[in-house]
C-alpha cells in the first residue's frame, strides 16, 4: 500500500471478529467448531476475501478472549503466499474487566502487528480471571464456568446448571461471565514493548464505561478513563466531549471531563463489532471511523497526539469530501524529466512526488532543493512573483544567456486533482495574461515587502492585503473588475469627479481671498497712507508756493473775453471727457462680464455633457432617460453674442465721442496759442499767469481727489473689503465641508467593500482574540502631509513651526488631539492652523503674514492644499495586538500577512510559502504561525519550505517531502515523500529539524533536570 503521499484519509475498522469468538459470532461457522486444518484454511480464506472486497484499510481483530482468529488468518497467508491480504490488521481482543457497572465494561487492547505470536501469548498468560486468579486460558475459563450456580448462570442464558454442561457449554458460559483483573491487565500490556499496544474502552456501545458508578466509586472511574488510549462511541455528544470540542451542552462539565480522562482530548472510534463475515466495513448508523494517518500502528499513535485533526466519525471526512468537489485546486503530482541528450549533470532526473491534498513540509539542509521544488511548482502554477525565484532565477539554474541555462534541459509537468496538466520547460516564463493558479510567497518576496521602508498604498504589502480583501467580494459584486483598486475606482468615480469640481470652486475662492488678504495687510495700508502723505505735501507745497499776482493790462475786452470763452469750453470737455470715460469703464466691466460668464456657460455646458457621457451606462442599465430626470438648454451662445455686440457698438460709440472732444480740445488749444501769439507783451505775461493759476488749480483738485479715493479705500478696507473677506471665507468653510462629505461617502464606499473583511475578524476566535487583528476603515491624514505641509514653508522664518524638526513635533502633536470624523473636526482644525500660521505660538502669539512664512508658492497655492483636504483619505486601519502597519516590525509584518495568508484569504487555490519563519523566533512560530497553518490547512492544500520543527512537526504535517542534492553525483536531486509516522520521514525531520536523535535527546534530558 502505497504511503509516500503521506497521512491520507482512511476507512479504519478497529473492532471485527472472526469465527474465533465463540460468543455471538452470526456466521455458519467456527473455528471451534472445525476438526481438521484445511476446514479452518477455507473459513479463512472467506474471511480474507471479505476483508479485501471492503473498502476498510485497516482492520482489528477483536475476539472475545482470545487472538486464535488473528493467528489463523496469519499462519494462512504465511502458508500461502499467493493470497494477499489488502488491507492491514492488527491483532487485538476483547476483555471483560472488574468494575464498578450494572452490566459488564468492555475493554479492548490493540496491538501493533510486529508484536509477536509469543508476545501475545504471553500477553494472555498475564492476564488473571477475578475470584480464581488463574491466567487466561480456555480451561480457566471452563473451571470458572464451573464454579456458578444455576442462577448466576441462567441470567446469562444457561438453561441447566453449569455441573450438568458440556466443556464447550462451560467455555460459552465462560465467554460470558468471566472478568480480569483490573491490575492484571496493567501488568500484561507492560509486559508488551513500549508503544506496542493500545487500550480501547468502550463507552456508549455495548459494556461501555458510560455505566461505570462514578459517583459512588470515583477513583475506579478515574483509574480505568485515564488507562484508556482511545475509546468507542457513537453518540456525538460523547465525541465532542473525548475531542474537547465545546458545546453548549457540555459547557459546564467539559474540563471535569477532560481531567478525568487525562487532562487531554483523546480519539473515538466507532468499529462495525461485525460478528459475521458480511457485516465486515458495515459500520451501525453510518458512524464509520476515518483516521489520517499512514495504515500503519505508528500511524494510529499519530492519532493520540492530534485526535480532532487525525480522525473523523460519520459517512465522509469534510477534507476529502471538500478535494472531490474541488478537484481543479488541488495539486497531485509533479514530474520533471531531462532532456537525454544533456549528459553533464544529473538534477531533477525522473523526479516524481505525489502530493498530499492537506499541508506538506519541505525540508532539507541549506542549499539543498528546497525552494527548487517550490519554484518548480510556482512556475508550473503560473504564479506572479516569477522574478523573486530564489533557485529558477538567471543567475542560478536559468542562466543570463540560453548557452548558460541548465534549466532549459528539463521539462515539469504538474498534474491536478481533475487530472488535467501543465507542462512547461523549466527555462519557460509565466504568463501575465493567465491568472494564477496557485499563490506562491517565495521567500525574497516575502522578506521583500516586510521589509518595506514605506507602507503605503500601492506598495507591494498594500497589494498583497488588497488582494486577499479583494477575495472576499463576491463575483457579482465586483462587477467586471479584477482588482480591488479597480473596484474601487468604478464606485468611487464620481464622488471623485465632484471633489475635483469643488477644488475647482475653492481654488476660485483661494484667489479671491489672496487678493483681499494682500489689501487687508498692514502693508498695503501703510502703501496708501504713505501716497496719502506724498499727495498731500504735494497739495502742500502747491499751496504754500502761490503764483506771483499779474494784474490785467489796459486792453481789449474782447480779446480777453474770446480766451476765457476757450477756457471755458475746454472746462466743458473736460467733464465731458469724465463722463465718457465713466461710460467706457462701465461697458468695459459688462464686456469683462459678458466674457467670464460664457466662459462658465461653456464649462457648465462642458461638465454636462461629460456628465451625460460618464452617466450614459448607469442610466442605460436603469432604463432612464436623462431628459426625464433633468432638462438643460442651452442658448446663451446667441444671447450673449449679441450682448457683446451692443456692448462693443456703445465702447465705440464712447471711443469716438472722445476722439471728437480730444480734437475739440486740440482746437481750441491752437486757438488759444494764436489767440495769445498775437497778444502784446503785458497782456502775453498776463494770460500765461491766467494759464498758470488755471493749471495750479487743476492740479489741486487732482491731488484733492487723489487724497480723498485713497483715504475712500481705507474706509472700505474696514468695512466693504473686511466683509467679502469674511463672506469668501465663509463660502471656503462651506466648500471644505462639502469636499469632506465627499471623503465621507468616499469611506462609507470602502466600508461596503471591506464589510466581509471586518465581519470575519470580528466573528473569527482565534484573529480576533489571540492575534487581537482590528479592522476599521475611517478617514484619516496621510502620512505624509505633515512632510508635505513642512515643505511649502520656508522653516528657517519666524514662525510656529521654525525648525524642521520643532515643525514636525508641533504639527504632530495638533494631529494628535485631532479627529477627523466629523466636518465640524476638521473646520476646527483648520482654524488651528491657521492660527498658528497667523500668529507666532512660539512668541507669545505675535501676529504674522502667512506669505512671509511661505517658500516660493503663492498664498492661494498653499490654501488650495491645506482646505483641499487631499491629504484626508479613507483608509483601513489593520492593527495587530493593537499596533498599526508603520509600528509593526519586520517579523509581525510576517505574521500579519501569514494570518491574511492563511485565515483570512477566501482564495482556496494551492498557498505555497517559502521559509516564513525566518523573520520570526520560535516562540512567535509556535504560539502565532503554528495555529494560523493548522486552521488553514483544513480549508486549502497548503505547502510550506521550512527549517522549522514547529511547522512541520507540530502543525502535524499530512506529508513530508525530504530534498537532498547529491552532489558527487552530478547534483542529482532526491526527494523521500510521507507521513511523520513514516519511520524513514521521522528519521529525516529528526536529523534535519532538530540536528539529529542524539542533539534531540540532550537537550530533552537537560529541558527534564530543569523541570525538575
């Protein structure tokens, strides 16, 4: 029978009879009942072929007070060696014993098939009967008979007085009446080589210790539950109990339970007790009894060890039930093959490994194939971590050029469970366009991304985590997409587009708000009182300085009077001019209006149609017609065109009116110099004093005016530009929150995604509790805005945060005291910022101007980053023992991801992980990994390349792969499969794992004076 697969599941039938048990044996006939040898050889021959027509691999004798059916089945296929026998079995028999029941207590002894015929013989010879104490033997069970009276002897079917049977009458009576000797049996199976046999009690089958008087006789309860290796039961309630599985039944009672049977689980079987021929693998009520474990008696001692993983009661095991339902993800075998006409070296020449379906163990010593079988596989899965191949990598077996490659030599072919195959040279690539069929962690990826400086999105540990969350998402869910980015980019993508619009919107206000901020400065005040200073020494200056007075020569009136009526025209068209340009200023200000709002029509119009367009797939799966839902239309291209033809006729109009006043005003100008040309030389003197004052006047109604629109401004600075200061930056808050209740339905996206994730840690024990993993999404700063923040300043000005690192602190501590879950949150801490951008906090709150703090970006630039919230994002919080990602260490990076690897990954294709240990010590591998790989295992084929005895020894590995190169022989690559029970496997992890028997059993000889 083969077992180089390693522990597999198998129908164990551990409690038969022959034709040897004299008592309630159905079939036609006994061995007792046979005079001659070759009677019995054909009774046996029967029994064989019913044996081997069962679908049982291992089977029990169990004959009431005797192993002579055992024997005989022996000595046959011994005398004839062209019958074999299938299935193993075992010797064993069925016992009554001393105790304290109602009835009788059942008790069976298995025995491993090496003990011997003497040994066993011997082993009855140990065994005394209660009140005669005389070894058992046919005849002292006769004697024994002897001794009853009719009324013991009728209440167990005699129908005279035992003096009045027949020998085989008195063996019968015997059969059924006679018990050992508690003690006596203790001393036979001592008698037998330790770990040679097993005592099996039943319990709630027939004479089962269920009936034991507990209460009345403790320490006889105590003493024959402890003694038991294994017991029979049917009932589940009773499985559950000897398994340590907790019910709500057994809750209360459950640890009493347990310390009475030894503190510890301990195996159930259920046997079919076939008393005929035919019932052989019949097994009462479907209650069969699988046992994973090599067909052999080291294998059923496997069981005590691991007795919920190793056995199983009922019609079919889950695991086996779960590959033949699942065959497509699971791995059977791999063969490699060399090419023949490569002669220099051996390696992976007729390699053939059969893989168990649960968890396997690769070991070896350093440099010794390993990770080559795991590579192997990996390539042959198609996995998508080719270029981290420790051992099919180009600069080992693959080679830089194809004159160097070794690998191009061989060929592997890996086949499913469904039998389908793959095949491919070992110098071939993976496909990027194939999903992968197996998850494969080689170990330089694995060290890889735990040691990532940065986590962060989008990094490779990001991506592992994304993956295995992404596989909790239903098909249907993920509508089309592959990926969880992905996923979350199609139900995120409008909410992004209407965070981008309201940027858009805050950047407009931003700018508005730099240009009021610039004129609210004290510097810009003290720039118009210092032109209001200017202006007014001017005015000063023109007062203090008056024109000489020249007096009006003796002349003609009329003369002076045609000069002061060209004066006064000119005064005319000078307001005439004010008027005018008052008009131009207007219509410039509507074209300017005109202007910017069709360019707003024009994005509205913009945004609407690449609203339609994003909208259009939504709406067609709903069946709607935008129209219904909301009408737009458009005309405002022909209305404002000929508004601005208006606007741009009046501008012209307004143009030529002053062109004409400007000739007017020339005109009369030349008429006025021709006027005073012709003037005589007093009256000359006396029109340019004229002229002058005219002139001096007009400048200090200028300057006047000046004075008065700039002291104008000052006022509005404290009313109208101090209220569209405060009115911009309420339209801000107004923007910030709406972009936040974006981010907020942006986080109730990625809880809807990630809700199958939290919903199993938080109903999941073992993650929830031991490894304390948390789950939540929120949203949060980025990591890097307090960087990003530090870098628009310039750190070496005055301010709060001067100093790189007195920035960082003093940020990070506003961060500290800050949440950011609701809108009033974040305005709140804004107006902190702010605040400290404003005022100097490490100088008693000195009043500052932002942009003397800024480092070559403008204020609007700055207040588009700091209220465009970019650095808010929803993000998930994975803590482990309460620690999030950035504080984890290499190692509990490690463990994190195995628990996502192994718990949480919904993924139930082949998992192969290449040395996770090496990040962590022993205890971690033992108290963390070691429960993740025994839960996993029993949900997918799990293969683990490891150096460590935790993960190959006490996680009970299904199958043992040990990897040898031989390297006087041109490399030639050995792999030796099987169980741990498998005596040359035990021998390999012993010498491999634990530095050989002889370092093993020092250090447990030392760890045993310590305990002492």
């Amino acid at each position: 029978m083969k077992t180089h697969r390693g522990s597999l599941w198998r129908k164990w039938d551990l409690h038969i009879h022959t034709p040897a048990s004299i008592e309630h044996w159905k079939g036609s006939q006994r061995y007792i009942d046979l005079e001659n040898q070759s009677d019995k050889d054909v009774l046996t021959r029967h029994v064989i072929e019913a044996i081997n027509q069962s679908d049982v691999d291992v089977f029990c004798i169990m004959d009431y007070w005797t192993f002579d059916g055992y024997f005989e089945i022996v000595d046959f296929l011994r005398r004839n060696p062209d019958v074999v026998c299938n299935s193993k079995i075992f010797p064993g028999i069925e016992l009554r014993a001393e105790a304290p029941t109602k009835q009788r207590l059942n008790v069976h002894v298995i025995f491993s098939d090496k003990v011997t015929k003497q040994q066993l013989v011997e082993f009855k010879s140990d065994l005394r009967l209660l009140s005669t104490d005389r070894s058992l033997s046919n005849e002292a069970l006769i004697d024994f008979a002897k001794t009853l009276d009719l009324g013991k002897a009728s209440i167990h079917g005699a129908t005279k007085a035992p003096s009045s049977m027949s020998n085989s009458e008195l063996l019968t009576l015997g059969f059924r009446t006679a018990e050992i000797v508690r003690e006596s049996l203790k001393g036979a199976v001592k008698r037998i080589p330790e770990g040679s046999c097993l005592i099996m009690l039943a319990y709630d089958t027939h004479g089962g210790a269920e009936e034991l008087y507990w209460k009345e006789h403790p320490p006889a309860d105590n003493e024959w539950m402890q003694l038991a290796d294994l017991f029979e039961a049917r009932s589940q309630e009773n499985i559950d109990l000897f398994w340590g599985r907790e019910t709500k039944k057994n809750q209360h009672f459950l640890n009493d339970f347990l310390t009475t049977i030894g503190g510890k689980p301990k195996p159930v079987i259920s046997g079919s007790d076939a008393h005929s021929i035919s019932d052989y693998g019949n097994f009462p009520s479907g209650k069969i009894t699988w046992i994973k474990a090599d067909p052999t008696f080291e294998g059923l001692k496997q069981v005590l060890i691991e007795p919920t993983q190793r056995s199983f009661i009922g019609s079919f095991p889950p695991a086996r039930e779960r590959v033949l339902n699942n065959k497509s993800h699971y791995i059977s075998s791999l063969q490699v093959v060399k090419n023949e006409e490569y002669d220099k070296e051996t390696w992976f020449e007729d390699v053939n490994i059969e893989f168990n379906h649960g968890l396997v163990a690769i070991i070896g010593n350093k440099g010794m194939g390993k990770s080559a079988l795991a590579d192997m596989v990996g390539l042959l899965g198609n996995s998508q971590r080719e270029k981290y191949f420790s051992f099919l990598h180009q600069d080992k077996f693959r080679g830089r050029t194809a004159s160097h490659s070794k690998a191009k030599h061989f060929k592997a072919t890996l086949t499913w469970a469904d039998e389908s195959q793959v095949q491919k040279n070992l110098n071939e690539n993976c496909s990027l366009d194939t999903p992968e069929a197996i998850r494969y962690v080689p170990q330089n990826f694995f060290d890889r991304i735990c040691n990532e400086i940065e986590l962060k999105k989008g990094g490779e540990f990001a991506q592992e985590l994304d993956k295995i969350i992404f596989s909790h998402i239903e098909d249907f869910q993920r509508q089309g997409c592959l990926s969880l980015d992905d996923l979350i980019n199609l139900k995120t993508r409008e909410i992004e587009r209407n965070i981008e619009s309201l940027k858009s919107s805050l950047s407009n206000v931003n700018n508005d708000l730099e240009d009021i901020e610039a004129k609210l400065s004290p510097e810009y005040k003290q720039q118009i009182l210092n032109e209001i200073n200017q202006k007014q020494r001017d005015l000063d200056a023109i007062v203090q300085d008056p024109l000489a007075e020249v007096f009006a020569p003796d002349g003609s009136n009329e003369t002076r009077q045609r000069l002061d009526s060209i004066r006064a025209n000119r005064e005319e068209l000078s307001k005439k001019t004010e008027m005018v340009q008052e008009q131009q200023r207007i219509v410039e200000q509507k074209i300017t209006a005109v202007d910017n709002l069709q360019e707003s029509f024009a994005g509205f119009e913009r945004d609407y149609k690449q609203w339609l367009k994003n909208s259009e797939s939504n709406l067609t799966l709903l069946e709607l017609d935008h129209q219904e839902l909301i009408s737009v239309t458009f005309s405002y291209i022909e209305r404002f065109k000929d508004l601005k033809i208006d606007l741009q006729t009046a501008a012209t109009t307004y143009s030529n009116d002053k062109k004409d006043i400007e000739k007017q005003q020339t005109l009369l100008n030349v008429q006025e110099a021709a006027i005073a040309n012709g003037l005589e030389t007093a009256e000359r003197l006396y029109e340019i004093y004229k002229s002058d004052l005219e002139k001096r006047e007009n400048r200090k109604k200028e300057l006047q005016k000046e004075i008065e629109y700039r002291k104008d401004l000052i006022d509005k600075l404290k009313t109208e530009t101090a209220a569209k200061k405060l009115s911009l930056e309420t339209q801000r808050s107004e923007i910030v929150s709406n972009i936040f209740a974006q981010k907020v339905k942006l986080s109730e996206a990625y809880k809807s995604l990630y809700q199958p994730v939290r919903d199993l840690i938080e109903n999941h024990y073992l993650i929830k509790n031991k490894y304390k993993l948390g789950f939540e999404v929120s949203i949060d700063v980025s990591l890097a805005f307090v960087e990003r923040f530090l870098d628009f300043l310039n750190l070496t000005a005055s301010g709060s945060y001067r100093g790189r690192d007195t920035g960082r602190e003093r940020l990070n501590q506003k961060l500290s005291v800050t949440t950011f879950e609701t809108a009033e949150n974040v305005q709140e801490f804004l107006k902190r910022i702010v605040f400290s951008l404003r005022h100097n906090e490490r100088n008693n709150d000195l009043p500052l101007a932002i942009e003397s703090q800024l480092k070559n970006v403008s204020l609007s630039e700055f207040y588009d980053f700091l209220f465009g919230l970019d650095y808010l994002e929803p993000r998930y919080a994975l803590t482990l023992d309460g620690k999030e990602l950035p504080q984890l260490s290499p190692g509990e990076r490690g463990i994190l991801l195995l628990i996502f690897y192994l718990l949480i990954d919904k993924d139930d294709c082949p998992l192969i992980i290449d040395q996770p240990e090496e990040n962590l010590d022993n205890q971690s591998v033992f108290e963390l990994l070691v429960p993740c790989v025994e839960e996993a295992k029993n949900r997918r084929q799990i293969i683990i390349v490891t150096h460590n005895p935790n993960l190959a020894v006490v996680c009970n590995a299904d199958q043992v792969i040990y990897s040898h190169i031989d390297k006087a022989n041109k490399n030639r690559v050995r792999y030796i499969s099987g169980s741990i029970e498998n005596p040359e496997i035990n021998d390999r992890i012993v010498d491999v794992l634990e530095g050989t028997w002889r370092a093993f059993n020092k250090r447990e000889a030392m760890y045993q004076i310590i305990k002492r």
